[in-house]
C-alpha cells in the first residue's frame, strides 16, 4: 500500500514538471509582436507595391496626407491611414466602426489593403485607366477639400526620393 502511495506522489509531482519544460505554443497568438513592422514612409510604400494598388505614389502621398504623417487621431486610435469610412457595399478589411462612421483596422497594414479593395471597386465601376482618370475620381468621390488633387502633385514631387 505504501508503494502505491510513493507512485501516485511521484505522478503528481513528476509529470507537471515535465510539462513545464516544454516549449511554450504560441500558436493562438494571432500577431507575434517581432513580426509587426512598425510603419514608416518607406514601409508603407513597400505596402502600397506589395498589395497591387495602382498610381502607388497618389496612394502613398493620399496616407500621408489623411494620417497627418501617422499622428492623427484617426490613425493612432484605429490603424486608419486613408480616412476611409466604414463601407457597406465592397469588400473590407476594416474590423468595424467608430462613433463617426470611420473605419477600424487591427493594423496599419490593413488599412493599405482596404484602400485596395476600395481602389478596386471604383477603378472597375468607373472604368478608369490613367493617372489624370484617377485623380478626376479623387476629386469627385474622395476629396472633401477641392484643393485636394493640387496637394496630392505637390507632395509627389516632396516624397519622390521614396518612390525611387
């Protein structure tokens, strides 16, 4: 009887011991923070080529421009580089809403890949095909400000060294 005891001691003490050794399973982690690039002008330019939006330097300077370069509040609260509103009739990325209507993203990342989908469904609606196209798009869908097509030129010219 005194040896059952000794066993069934040894199994309680043993085996969760040895089940602490064992490598932790990170798996349910959906972000592992080494792998969140931390955005900069030339990260989310890499972002902006890598998810297949067109014109990428009006994509790029439009980030720039809606952010505040990154420190809007729209930005910081909610990962929303390009001021885009929730939608309700295309394909989304955005993880929902907040109060005004604008959409949240789990990351910046997501944002760029919404502005694909965005892009997408007005470049196929409107058949557009050029530059001077998009920009007319711009300033009949997106830009609230009429000044704002002039802006998106002018900062082209400011950030080319990025797009080289």
């Amino acid at each position: 009887m005194k040896t059952k005891k000794i066993l069934v001691l040894i199994f309680l003490f043993l085996i969760p011991a040895w089940e602490f050794q064992k490598e932790p399973d990170f798996k349910f982690f959906k972000i592992i923070p080494e792998e969140v690039e931390k955005i900069s002008h030339q990260n989310l330019y890499n972002e902006i080529i890598e998810s297949g939006i067109k014109f990428p330097e009006i994509a790029f300077v439009q980030a720039i421009i809606e952010s505040g370069n990154f420190t809007s509040g729209l930005f910081k609260k909610h990962n929303n580089l390009f001021g885009m509103r929730f939608p309700g009739r295309r394909e989304t990325t955005s993880i929902g809403r907040n109060k005004r209507g604008y959409a949240r993203y789990e990351d910046w990342d997501d944002s760029v890949k919404d502005y694909f989908h965005w892009q997408s469904f007005f470049m196929r609606r409107r058949d557009i095909n050029t530059k001077e196209e998009y920009l007319d798009l711009l300033d009949d869908v997106y830009a609230e400000d009429k000044s704002y097509v002039t802006v998106i030129r002018k900062n082209i010219k400011q950030y080319k060294h990025i797009f080289d």
